[in-house]
C-alpha cells in the first residue's frame, strides 16, 4: 500500500512518543539504581522509580503527542513544506481544489523531508543525568558511605554476629547446627526513664541493676545452650522461639555461649563484654558563695546562693542541712535544722537550679553563734538512693565580747583583771535600757542613762590610771579598792610554775597579773611601773608598753565618745563606741598571750649510762620468720609472652602445656580487664582463640604478644643482683689498688 | 732473570732426581751397546739434554719476577663513578672486578697496583690483600644508620637504652624503636641536619630472647627500611641481704619493707635492750646469726650496719666483716651520724665536710626533695658516687678489693613514702642496694667481637673463663677451635659461621648451665651500619698498608714449560736421526 502522508505522520508521532518514554524510564532507571546503590533496599529503589516515573510523566506528558502536535511541529521544522502538512490530516474530499493540489505536493515532500526532521526530545541529556547517577551510585557505594545510611535491619553486621566455633577440631566435619537469630534485650531500672533496648550486638553496656535477657535461636537441633561468664555456666531456657534467659547486671565482666548438638559436640562462641556503667551521684555546685562568711552584729545577716544540681537520671531531692553551734568549749550546743529551697524541686528533673537567700536571724543566731551548712541532693536510684553533698559553708556572727582564753588551759587561771569585764557589763546594760524604752519614764531613762555614763566613765578612770593619767575627782566609790593589800604575797602563787624561778623573767602575766587589785595603793607610785618589764633592759621594756599604751589609748578616747552619748541619754549611739572600746581591750589581752606561750617543758637531763642498764632477766630474744615470696604479677602473661616469641617464625605447633599457658594468661588478664573491659577484649579473645583453635597462624600470634604486652604494668625500680665476670687480672687490679692508697 | 732458582715442585726433588739419575745410567748403558763409541759424546749429551727436560718438566723451575699483572680496580658497594671514570681513563688497560657480584678476591696478589672504591671489602677478606699495594678511596658517603650502640643482654625491669647516629636523615621521618610484637615504644622526628645523634628508649618488662625493630619511616608512617635488633632479657636476681641495728628505726623498718617485698632475703637483726635482740627472717629460713663469722656473712650479698652496731661487734667479728667484703665482695653500707661513723677503724674510710644544707634534691631525682645529714663525702682517689646533687655526693662508695664499703647522708628518706612519693623511694634505695651489692660472679662469659653476627659471615667471639680448657660446641654440637691469649691465659677466641639466621647457641662442654645466644641477621640487615664500618675499617687497614709496600715485590714465577718440551723434543729428534745420517 503506498504510504500516505498521514502515515507518515502517524508514524513520526509514535517514534516521538517512544522517545519520550524511553527519556522517561531513562531517569527513572538513573533515580532508582542510585538509591539502590545508597541504601542497598531493593523497596526504596522501586519506590523511587515509580515515584520518579510517574513525576517525569506527568511533566512530558507523552500521551498527548497527537497528530495535530506533530503537524505543527513538522511544519516549524521544514522550509520546504510550506506550512501545510496539516493538510494531510485532512480527508481529499472535503479539501478544496488548490488545497488538493498542495496536499499532494507535500505529501510527497514529506516523504523526503521527514527523515531530517527528528522530534523533540532530550534523550542524550536523560542518558547522560542517569549515567552521571549511576556513577555517583557506584562511588559512594565503594567508598563505604553506605554502612552507615544503610536502612536494611535484616542482616547483620559481620562482627557483631556470634561466632561459633567447635571446641573439638573433630566436629567439624560434621555439619554443625546454625545461628539464626541472636537478641539481646536490655531493660533499663525503672527510675532511669529508657526504654528497653533490643540490639543483636552481644556486646553490652548497660546502667547497674538492669536487666538483660538473651534470645538465641538455631537451625537444627541443638541439645543445649549455655551461657558461661567468669568461670560460671547456666543454662537457657528452651521456649518456643529457641533459647532464652536472662539476669541483671551488677558488675562489669566477659561472658560467652555454648551449645552441644545432638551429636555431643559442642561449640563455643567469643567473648563479650558486659560493661556496667555506674548511676552517678548528683553533682552540686553552689555559685556565689564564699566558704567563710563573717557579720559584724549590726550588718544586715543575710546569705544568698544559688546552687545548681545535675544527675545523670534525675534527681530526686535537695536541702540544705545546716548547723548551728552556740557557745565555746565545754558548753558548746548543736542544733541542726534542713531547710528547703525557695524553689520546689520537680522529682527527675536531670538539671535544677535553686537559690536560697538565707536570714542569719531567722535560725535565731545571736552574735558568737555559727552556722555550718551544706547542701545535700539525692538522685532516683532504687534501692538505694545516690546522696551527695555539696563542700561544707561557714557563716559566723562574729562575737562583741569573746575574749578567749587568756593563757592555755592548762594553767587554768584567767589571768585579765576583773574589771575589764565591766565594758562588756556596760553593754549588757546599755542594751537593756534601750529595749526598755518607752516603758520607763523620761526622767527614768535619762537618769539611768547618765548612771551608765558614770560607770563608763570610772572604768575610764580606771584604765586611764594604767596610763598614768591623773585620778579625777569623781572617783568615789575609790573604796572598793583594798588599802590593806598584802604586797609580799603573790596571790597567784598556787597556780604559776615557780619552781624553775630562772625563767621568771620571761613569765611577765604573773607580774602584772597580781597588781590590779592594789594598782592605787600607793598614790606616788607610778601605777604603770607594775606594768613595765623593767629589768634594765629598755629594748623589752619599750616594745611591750608603747604597743599597750597606743591600744589603751585608743580604748579610752572611744570611752570618751560612749560615755558622751550616754550622758546626752543616747544609748544607741553610745553602743557602737562601747563595742570599740570593748574590742580593743580584747586586743591588748591578746598580746599578753604571746609571753603566756613561752613556758614550755624542761625535762630533766637523761643520764646516757643509765641507759639500756635496766633489768632485763625477765626480756628475751624475739624472733620472727615470714615469708613475702612475692607471687610474680603476671606471671603466666609473660611467660605467654616469651613463648609467643619462640613460636614466631618457626612453624612449631603450640602444645598442650602452651595452651593450658595461654588459658591462664587469660585468667590472670580477665582479673585485670574487669576494671576495663572494653579495653583488653580483643586480646582475651585471640588468647581464647590461642588455646582451642587447632591451627594459629602466625598475625594471631603477633595481636595477642602486642596486647598481653600492652598489659603489663609500668615499671617500678627495683634492686636486683648484677653479674660480672670476676678474672684473675681484676682481682690483680683490685689488690694492687689497695696498696698503693 | 738472575739469582735463585727455586722448584715449584721442590718436593719432587729427590725422587726425580733418582729417576734422571737412572734414565742416564739407561741411555748412557744404551747408547753405548748399540752404537759404539762413534758420536757418543754427542748421544750422551743429547740423552742428557733429554732427560733434564723431563726432569725440569716435573720439577717446575722458577725464577724470582717482579710482578707486572697490570692494575685493579675493585668496586664495593657505594663507590663513587666519577672516581671510577677518572681512574679507567688514567689506566685504560686496568681490571674492573665488582666485588659486589663476585666475593673472591685470590690472585691478586701479582698485581701492580689495587685501588679499592666504595665502602671497601669485608673485613674478614682483606687478608687476601695483605702485602699489595692497595689505594683505598672511600665512595659516596653512607645515607642512614651509620652507628648503633645497645646493651644486647640487659635484665629485666632495668631501662634499654639505643643510641646511633643517622647520616643524612630525611627531615620530617622518623625512627621508631618497636618491641617483639611491632608496638612503637619511642621514636625520633628527623629534622633538618646532617647527622643526628638520637638516643631511643623503653623499660624491659619480660624476660627472654626478643627482636625487637628500628624502623624508618616517613611522614605518613610508611616503613621504609626495618632491621632486627635482637634483645637477650636476662633474669632478675634476688639478694640477700643481713642488716644489724642498735636500736629499731623508722628508716631500717620501711627499707626491709620495700626490700623483703620485692622478695629478697632479709635478715634483721635488731637491738632491744642490752644483749636482747628481735631477728627479724623474710623470704628465708631461720638461721643463727648470733655471731658473725665468715661463714654465715658469705652467704649474704649485702650487709646494713649502723654505727652502733658495728661499734658493739667484736673484734674477730670486724674482722670477719672484713674479710668477706675484701675476699669475698660483700658489700657494706653503713648509715648513722656522719660524726660516728668516722671513727669505726677499718669501716671508716669516708672524710666528710660540712654543708649548711639539710635538704638535697638528686640530680636524678627532679622535685623531689628528702632530708639530708649537713654534710658530703669528700671526693677522695677512688670514692664512687652512687648519689650526687650539684658537685657534692650524698652517697658514695668505695672498692675494698672485691667488695664495696658504702655510706649515704640521706636521711628520713622513709618520709617520702608517706608524702606518695613512693617512685622516688624505690629509686633511692634501688640506687644504693644494686651498686653495693656483691656482683654475682661468673664462670664463663662470652663477648662477640662485632655487635651484630650475619648469616655466612665469620662470627668472632672472645670468652673469659677460669676454666682451664674451656671447649665450645655450636648448635650442632660440633667443637669449635679455641686461640687462648698469649698474655692473659683466662681469655680465649674462637670464631665460627652460622650457616642458619635466627636464634644460635653456643654451649660449653664443662659447664651444661651456660649458653651464649646470638643473633644471627641475614645478610640484608644493617647494610648502612656494616658499610659504614666496613669504610673506616677498610680505611685504616690500607692506610698501615701502603706504607710497608713502597717497593715492588719480586715472586716466583714458572719458566713457561713450553721451552723444555722444544728442548726435549730436538734432543730426541737429534738422538733419533743420529744414527741415520
């Protein structure tokens, strides 16, 4: 049949449809052999086709490539057709007669003209886009990106799936039963939150007190499975599934299965390690907070921190224990309190932050007291919690009147005159008035006032005499002081050390300690001359005085100021001198300490010949034998070590005592790799390898020298005998040297 | 062509001479019956001719020569080519022999003139080259290892030290000292100089025989040349060990401690009361040692006293104390006021002066400080130091014959274990207790010549013994001839070549418990160590050689035998055709 322009045309249109079609399933193919090659899923490489399929399809649309189209497209093309190839769509009959005429004209035009005309589609570029896909697939998938993007659960990596291998070299030879699957399930304590963890990694790190359940299943018949760790075996349990059991984890260590066939040949597998991780306690860290913090009686007594507690799992609780102590020495008192923060805390929270701001007063402490806190959280461990503690913080009121004891408490004399208490009395009274306030009369008030004035002011006096200043009038109440006191008599006498009376000079208190109750006995007498170390020596004599002088002048010029006050019935104001006064008193008594230190312990002279002369008939000879015999560390380690380096390079076949040798190293390394056992795995399993493994070749050797030698501790120096030839010419040498000295 | 005339064969002389003797009686007796008396000089001259021919045939006369072989030029590994160039233009008809393909070198002895390149040969060969006139020209310089230096046999728990020098080393590589199974124990960055000098080190946990490896390598850890570097670990030895005390201290009671604890025998003797003592017996038995005497103080290796004590001995036992450090090695090691202790007769051999310090920080020691008696022993003619700080020594020794009389001013050292400093403790004592300490003494010691032995190569080796005829037997049990030395009868050579690298032994027949391991290296190993010797050994041989040889030599050389067959052929033609004429 002659081919008629239409045909031609119909033609054309189903060459450009299969084109682009084949443009199509050309990216397509790219698309999904890529993702093949990325994810190594025979699932996400048809998706991926289908889905880059259908999208290019939709954007082509090659269906729709009809007559029409293609007339229109041939027409653009070509010169020579005149824009008329629709024409040949178009029945002769109902053409009119010069269209006739041009149908047939381009009708045999096309004939020639259609085979330069190619219909439009971009084929190379989809062929090259998927090659270039094809390529980026392949290099990836060689360069080992995938292992990690690798979406496939159903096989296992190599290495963690349990190698069997039989004990006896014999079963080989028959066909041992096979893995199928290997689980291990991990349930964490409830406390910590996670989730149950399934994994086919043998390999476990688990939080203490989880609990672990295996899972093993085999193709075959198995007689039994067991599960041996640290020289311990149990059986699993045969359930349905194959074989199970389970326990929980307490401490770090190796474990390892095996199995006995029908037959009665058993196989092992390698090592793994458990790895116990520890629940940490929580860790506390308080911010803004000196150790020791020191008020004055008037500051504001407030302390504020803020403390911030972080856990690994949650922390259940936190106070704060504080303690406050009253009183010194023998009468000190305790009181402990805990106090919560200003903030609840929210049970499980990993990370708290908490401030407190802590009132002084609200604990009720008075000046002297001191507060010991710290700050205590514990975490959600069951059974037992994890408690921590933060460092120990002090805050002390500091105390107005504590003055210490003057000398050691061995002498047991306080050796400060009487009337230096009085400040502290004044004090006492002055604080009192001002609390009565506005309970007694004016007049009251201010006559009581003026009185405590007085009194401050003959204790002035008194001190003022110390310094030589004049005895003003006004001292009435001078009676009070004995005329008759006895001057020989040293009213200390049953207390002080006087046996050694050469010392005495250095023992200044007792001077100066027996002369404040008759200080104004005799009106000429200088009252500071009892006071003054005066045995000739200026240098002693000067140093002690000026240092008292300046402190007891200062004291007295601030008696001025709180005498003032109460005179002009201002108590309040008065108060802060009388704490000066009364602080530099303090003072002056501190310096005194000093001398109260030189007494010291003579004992008497030993008498060297008298030494070791005792009687000694009833002591006898003592004698004692024990025997260290140090058992060598790792004793079997190296000698593994030296036979490994004999087997090196010859072709000897180990031994049954070489791997009974290498059992034991690998007893003394497990003892050694519970602390890591991470660390020393590998090599606990080639030494397992090394004592059932028929043959061994030369790289397993090598590994296992390399880690028994990265086991051996650091060395320490240790004396050891050295040898040396001794020949008669050294001995010649020696001699001759020896004379001629 | 003058003087004498010497036999090749001169032990033929007698024989052959009997034989001419005869065949001239034959021709004489002969020439005589056939022809008569007509021409019979002639014939017996002729016959005689004849017959000497023979004669001389056999017995290969020879005539003193100088020798004018012409020149060779030997090539050795890293010979320098422009010397090669220059030297074949100057002698066009000289031999080039490359010493490197073929190792013999017998005939040369006829040559006028031997020049050698490169490293030069094999010291075990140049004997062949004795008495030539040999010019040596040492080749390129060696790129490399060219020295080594490494205790072979050092004991367990002590520190291995390698040194050597690198030539030329690539900046940026580095040299790795590994153990027996290839863990790198310490290395050393090259950087840019032309001769390094590095020291490598590590501690010695095990015992044995090991091979341990030097390797080269590059930036990126490349291996680019590894050599064997074979270890002997010896065993440590226990000591024994006796310490008398006047009265109980801090300082003896941590010391017995640390010392029993390492599992040496320790006896302590220690004061109470007047005449009551508290024996104290680790790591042995109980034993009597009420009284000192020779017998029981040569068991012990070394002997603590205080002052006091060796104050309270009496009399035969001082001496006796003596006599075992003098004759036996005992060692001794007195502590006490440096006051007291110079006043002990023979035991104080020590001047002390004052210093003000009582502190001392070791040398060895850094940042660790301990207590110090305010003194130091006087460096005296043949007062060893075991303890110094700065120039003053702490603690010292000296060489009483065979044994060592010891003393150190360290004090309270004991505290250092309570400070945690337990390390420097150990270190101290170990110092103090290993130098003392009577030497083990051996029967038989065996030193190589050479560090390393090769695989066919002559291995030398020099033994000590007081044996009084040590006989030495290899791997194969076979005996290996022994040269005792002229002078000193207690030191004898032998030499021997493995035929087999690896782990050798060498046995000696009278004593089972010794054998002396070696290492024997293929012949690739150390090849930059060995050429580098090789050259300045090879240098220093030639160097005393050419002085001798100034004039030329003059050897026997044979008279070509062609001259006698003539001359015995024409004498027997002339025999022959006389009667036809």
């Amino acid at each position: 049949m002659k081919q008629t322009g239409k045909d031609i045309l119909a033609g054309f249109q189903k060459k450009w449809q299969f084109l682009l079609w084949l443009e199509v399933v050309l990216y397509a193919t790219g698309f999904s052999v890529l993702s093949w090659l990325l994810t190594l899923s025979w699932l996400v490489s048809i998706l991926g086709f289908v889905m880059v399929f259908a999208v290019l399809l939709i954007l082509r649309q090659p269906w729709k490539i009809d007559l029409l189209k293609v007339s229109h497209y041939i027409d653009s093309q070509s010169n020579q057709l005149e824009y008329s190839s629709g024409l040949l769509l178009q029945s002769t009959t109902e053409l009119s007669g010069l269209a006739k005429l041009q149908q047939q004209k381009i009708s045999k035009a096309i004939k020639a003209e259609i085979k330069n005309i190619q219909p439009r589609h971009q084929l190379k570029k989809a062929l090259f886009s998927s090659i270039i896909m094809i390529g980026i697939g392949v290099l990836v998938f060689y360069s080992g990106v995938t292992k990690n993007l690798s979406f496939n659960q159903n096989t296992l990596p190599k290495e963690e799936q349990i190698s069997f291998k039989p004990t006896d070299s014999l079963a080989v030879k028959i066909q041992p039963p096979v893995l199928n699957t290997q689980e291990v399930t991990i349930h964490y304590p409830a406390y910590t939150g996670l989730r149950a963890r399934t994994t086919s990694n043998m390999n476990i790190e688990a939080v203490e007190g989880s609990r672990v359940n295996w899972k093993l299943s085999f193709e075959g018949e198995v007689d039994s499975v067991s599960l041996e760790s640290m020289g311990k075996g149990r059986l699993l349990r045969k359930t349905k599934q194959g074989y199970t059991g389970g326990t929980v984890l307490e401490s770090s260590g190796f474990y390892n299965f095996r199995f006995t066939d029908t037959k009665g040949a058993t196989y092992t597998s390698d090592l793994f390690a458990i790895e116990v991780t520890k629940d940490k306690a929580p860790v506390i860290v308080l911010n803004d907070l000196k150790q020791f913090t020191a008020f004055n009686y008037n500051d504001k007594k407030n302390i504020s921190f803020q403390t911030s507690i972080t856990d690994d799992f949650g922390i259940d609780n936190a106070y704060i224990i504080a303690t406050v102590s009253k009183g010194t020495g023998e009468s000190v008192k305790f009181r402990e309190e805990q106090l919560s923060f200003d903030q609840s805390i929210t049970t499980g929270k990993k990370q708290v932050n908490l401030t407190k701001s802590l009132d002084l007063e609200d604990i009720a402490m008075e000046p002297g007291d001191e507060l010991y806190f710290y700050v205590e959280a514990r975490d959600l461990k069951r059974p037992l919690a994890n408690v921590s503690r933060s460092e120990t913080h002090f805050a002390v009121i500091k105390d107005t009147t504590d003055y210490g004891p003057g000398v050691d408490a061995g002498l047991g004399v306080d050796l400060m005159p009487d009337y230096f208490r009085s400040q502290r009395q004044l004090i006492i009274d002055t604080k009192k008035l001002i609390s009565q306030r506005g309970q007694l009369s004016t007049e009251e008030f201010n006559s009581t006032s003026n009185d405590l004035g007085f009194d401050q002011k003959s204790l002035r006096l008194k001190y003022g005499q110390f310094m030589g200043d004049e005895a003003e009038g006004g001292m009435g109440s001078g009676g009070e002081l004995s005329d008759d006191h006895d001057h020989e008599e040293d009213p200390l006498a049953d207390y002080s050390h006087n046996h050694d009376g050469d010392n005495e000079h250095n023992l200044v208190e007792e001077e100066h300690d027996h002369d404040h109750d008759h200080d104004d006995t005799d009106e000429e007498k200088d009252p500071l001359a009892e006071y003054l170390h005066d045995h000739g020596d200026p240098e002693s004599s000067t140093l002690f005085t000026d240092n008292l002088k300046a402190k007891l002048r200062q004291a007295l010029n601030i008696m001025w100021d709180a005498e003032l006050h109460l005179r002009l019935h201002e108590p309040e104001k008065s108060l802060p001198f009388q704490y000066e006064a009364l602080e530099l008193i303090q003072e002056i008594k501190n310096s005194a300490r000093i001398y109260v230190h030189r007494i010291g312990f003579d004992p008497p002279p030993i008498k060297e010949e008298a030494r070791l002369s005792g009687d000694v008939e009833e002591v006898s000879n003592y004698s004692k034998a024990e025997d260290l015999e140090r058992t060598e560390n790792f004793y079997f380690i190296k000698q593994s070590i030296l036979r490994l380096e004999e087997f090196k390079g010859s072709n000897a076949e180990p031994k049954k005592s070489d791997r009974q040798l290498f059992e034991k190293a690998g007893n003394e390394l497990a003892d050694k790799a519970i602390a890591e056992p991470g660390r020393y795995l590998q090599t606990l399993q080639q030494l397992k390898r090394l004592k059932d493994e028929p043959q061994i070749d030369q790289q397993l050797m090598f590994e296992v020298q390399k880690g028994l030698l990265e086991a051996l501790p650091k060395l320490t120096p240790e004396p050891m005998q050295k040898s040396s030839f001794n020949g008669k010419l050294n001995e010649f040498v020696l001699k001759e040297l020896q004379r001629n000295e | 062509m003058s003087d004498h005339l010497t036999f090749l064969n001169s032990s033929w002389f007698w024989p052959v001479l009997i034989c001419w003797l005869i065949l001239i009686l034959v021709f004489v007796w002969k020439e005589w019956k056939t022809s008569g008396r007509k021409h019979l000089i002639l014939k017996i001259f002729l016959s005689l001719l004849a017959v000497t021919s023979l004669a001389l045939l056999a017995l290969k006369p020879a005539v003193p020569k100088e020798i004018k072989e012409g020149r060779v030029i030997i090539i050795t590994e890293h010979y320098n080519q422009n010397q090669l160039d220059s030297l074949k233009k100057e002698y066009r008809k000289s031999k080039v022999l490359d010493y490197r393909k073929e190792k013999a070198l017998s005939g040369l002895t006829d040559s006028k003139e031997i020049f050698v390149l490169g490293s030069g040969v094999n010291v075990y060969d140049l004997w062949q080259l004795e008495n030539t006139p040999v010019t040596y020209f040492p080749g390129e310089e060696v790129t490399g290892l060219i020295k080594l230096n490494y205790k072979q046999d050092p004991q367990v728990g002590k520190r291995l030290h390698v040194r050597g020098r690198f030539s030329n080393p690539k900046p940026g590589n580095r040299l790795v000292l590994e153990d027996a199974a290839g863990t790198a124990l310490d290395s050393v960055v090259f950087d840019a100089e032309d001769h390094i000098n590095f020291e490598l080190s590590t501690d010695l946990k095990v015992s044995g025989n090991y091979v341990f490896s030097l390797s080269e390598k590059d930036s990126i850890g490349k291996v680019l040349n590894q050599n064997p570097l074979p270890l002997k670990v010896k065993e440590a030895k226990t000591l024994r060990i006796l310490i008398l005390n006047a009265y109980p201290t801090f300082e003896i009671k941590y010391l017995k401690n640390f010392l029993a604890e390492l599992g040496h025998e320790v006896i302590v003797k220690n004061r109470i009361t007047t005449g009551r003592f508290k024996f104290e017996f680790f790591n042995t038995e109980r034993q009597n040692i009420g009284r000192l005497n020779s017998s029981n103080l040569d068991d012990f290796d070394l002997l603590i006293l205080d002052s006091e004590s060796t104050k309270a001995l009496s009399r035969s036992e001082q001496n006796a104390v003596q006599k075992s450090m003098r004759a036996s090695g005992l060692g001794i090691l007195m502590l006490g006021e440096a006051n007291a202790l110079t006043n002990l007769g023979d035991f104080s051999v020590f001047e002390f002066q004052r210093v003000s310090a009582t502190e001392v920080v070791l040398d060895d020691l850094d940042g660790v400080t301990v207590g110090r008696q305010p003194f130091q022993i006087k460096n005296d003619f043949g007062v060893e130091d075991i303890h110094r700080s700065n120039s003053s020594i702490v603690s010292g020794y000296q060489r009483m014959e065979q044994g060592r009389l010891g003393v150190t001013l360290l004090e309270n050292t004991w505290e250092l274990q309570l400070e945690g400093k337990q390390e420097a403790y150990q270190h101290i004592w170990t110092d103090i207790v290993e130098q003392l300490s009577k030497r083990n003494s051996e029967m038989l010691t065996c030193q190589p010549e050479k560090l390393f032995a090769f695989k066919d190569e002559p291995f030398t080796f020099q033994i000590r013994t007081s044996l009084d005829d040590p006989r030495v037997l290899d791997q194969n049990h076979r005996l290996l001839p022994l040269k005792q030395d002229l002078t000193l009868a207690e030191v004898w050579s032998g030499k021997t070549f493995p035929k087999e690298s690896g782990w050798q032994k060498l046995r000696v027949e009278q004593d089972s418990t010794f054998a002396f391991d070696y290492f024997v290296h293929n012949p690739e190993d150390w090849q930059t160590v060995k050429a580098y010797q090789n050259s300045l050994e090879n240098q220093e041989f030639f160097q005393k050689e050419s002085v001798i040889d100034k004039d030329f030599k003059k050897s026997p050389i044979a008279i070509n035998p062609i001259w006698f067959y003539v001359l015995f052929l024409l004498a027997i033609g002339g025999l022959w055709l006389e009667p036809k004429l």
